[in-house]
C-alpha cells in the first residue's frame, strides 16, 4: 500500500493552498528523504501559493508547500554519503524546475546539496528557522562588505532575514540602524541594533539623516520591490546597496553615486552548516517569535503576507 503523509499544497495552477493527504515522495539519486519535525515559513512560500513564480519555472501539483525543515533522515538517494539514515538533519529545498516538493508535510524531499547535520544542542524548530532566511542575510550583508565603525541600516529589520542581518552586522563590527516599529525596539537592540527607526511615524530616510546626518554607508533593504521604494537618500555616495526582493537597479544607483546588487539566497550545506552551528553555541540568536501546528501553517503563512510577523514563524510538525 502506498505510503500517504499529510501536506500543506496547492492543488492545482490558481487554487487555494489546503491541507491534505499526498503519497510519501519517494528518495531519487542525490536526495534526501526527511521526517519533518519542524518547518520554518517564508515569504517564497506565499509567492509559490499565489503562483507568482510560475512564469519564470514550471510548477507541478499539487505542490507542497515550505522550503526550510529540519527532521531524521529516512532515506537517502544514490550518491549521498555525507547524512545517513536516522540522522538528525536541517536542510532546504532549492528552487529548481520543477518546483513541486515542499517541507509543510509530515516527509519532505530534499537535494542533498542543501542537507547538513543538525547540531546536538540545537531543537528541530530552532534550526528550522535558519536556513532560507540565514543565508539570505549572510549573502546581504557580504554584499554591502560592512567595515568596523561604518553605519548600515536595515530596512525590514523585524522579520526574519532582518534579524540575522542586524547580528551579522554587528558581529563584524557596523554601527547598525534598524527599521521596525515601536513594539520591535527592545529586541532589536537586544540582537545589536545601535539605532531602532520606526517607520511608522515618517519617512525612513529622514528619520535617518535626522541622527546620521552625514547618512549611512550601506543599505539592506529587505521589503522594496522596486527602487523608488530604497530610501536611498539616507546613503552617502559611494555607499553599498543591497535588496533581497529585486529593487536594486543599477542605473538608478548610479545616479545616486551608489553601487549595489541584488541578492539571491544559497542556502546549500555549506552555507547552513556554519548558521546552525552559531545558532547552536549561542552566537547568533534565532528569532522564533510564533510557532504553530501544521494544521494552522496557513495562518503562519497569512501573518507573513499582511506583514505582522515579527522575527520567524516556525511550524511545528511533529514531536
């Protein structure tokens, strides 16, 4: 009899993402078959929902839902040799065509490529809350290449990739200047930030420039979709610019006498291994500020789309 697993999916191009039974997804050649534990939500996961995606790579349905999970190893495919059966693992599920497989189940298929052992003193729902949103940080702040004493403001500092990137930033030395609200300035400081700008009581950039009135030397902007929406008059020429969602332009940079690119997350093995191991010696702190039950992932999921979520929302599979 096949195998049935419960899974978080979108049935079909345009449906609605809904609970159900799938069939266990069986180990190919370079794969891991992963009992989820835990899976942390991201925002990719209401774009691949929404079928934003489905232009740019084609899509197989019903399609699971989440990308980041951490579990025990059931299987794993031909040519795997570094995780082995009943190894406790954190992992991600890359994009690659065809997107299809997804970590909100009860097993999850993951390449093994983004597979690495979880450390022992790290919880399933902790590590799961590392993998996408921690290598999109460390990737944000390598491209703006903070110096000790230079100045960094990180636009979307509450969410998930934000708070990485202000202990990142911190951690190598940036003065960091952080965007949240009101409710977000203790834990912000908490994780490093020098100066908690509150986006809700004016424009980012002159809030800036009011205490840096020289501006900043580098931007992470984690919600612009395009650069009219870069506060890019807080930056003082020759700064660095970086932006997760597409909005760093280079001509519209230029214009500005700033550089910058935008970032695509690779959170392979390599780049997970030495997130988790920080976040297992108490390096870098791992945000979890919501977790749920699978039968409640789409809430998480809400909360991430109407902007209420406030560092990760983790959903907890099983014990």
């Amino acid at each position: 009899m096949e195998k049935v697993m419960r899974a978080l999916n979108v049935p079909a191009a345009d449906a609605q993402p809904q609970l159900s039974e799938l069939p266990v997804p069986q180990v190919t050649e370079g794969s891991v078959l992963v009992r989820v534990k835990a899976a942390g939500l991201n925002a990719i996961d209401n774009a691949l929902a929404a079928g934003m995606m489905a232009g740019r790579m084609p899509h197989e349905y019903p399609l699971v839902l989440g990308r980041d999970a951490a579990g025990v190893v059931e299987a794993v495919g031909a040519g795997v040799d570094h995780v082995a059966v009943g190894d406790e693992v954190v992992g991600h599920v890359l994009l690659a065509p065809p997107v299809h497989a997804g970590t909100l189940a009860e097993h999850a298929l993951l390449p093994a490529a983004a597979v690495t052992a979880k450390p022992a003193g790290l919880d399933f729902v902790t590590a799961a809350a590392v993998p996408l949103a921690g290598a999109a940080a460390l990737a944000s702040v390598d491209a703006v290449d903070p110096q000790p004493g230079r100045t960094v403001l990180v636009v979307g500092a509450g969410g998930g990739v934000g708070s990485y990137a202000v202990q990142l930033l911190a951690g190598r030395g940036a003065t960091v200047v952080a965007t949240g609200t009101a409710e977000d300035t203790d834990r912000l400081r908490r994780l490093g930030a020098d100066t908690v700008i509150d986006y809700t009581t004016g424009p980012v950039a002159d809030q800036v420039l009011a205490r840096y009135p020289d501006g900043v030397d580098g931007l992470i902007d984690l919600v612009a979709h395009g650069p009219d929406g870069l506060p890019l008059n807080a930056v003082c020429r020759g700064g660095k610019v970086a932006s997760t969602l597409g909005a760093a332009d280079s001509d519209v940079l230029a214009a500005a006498g700033l550089t910058g690119s935008n970032i695509m997350a690779g959170p392979v093995r390599e780049v997970i291994a030495p997130l988790v191991e920080q976040a297992a010696n108490g390096t870098l702190a791992v945000d979890v500020s919501t977790v749920l039950p699978l039968d409640r992932a789409a809430d998480g999921l809400a909360a991430l789309a109407n902007g209420k979520a406030h560092g990760k929302i983790v959903v907890k599979v099983s014990d």
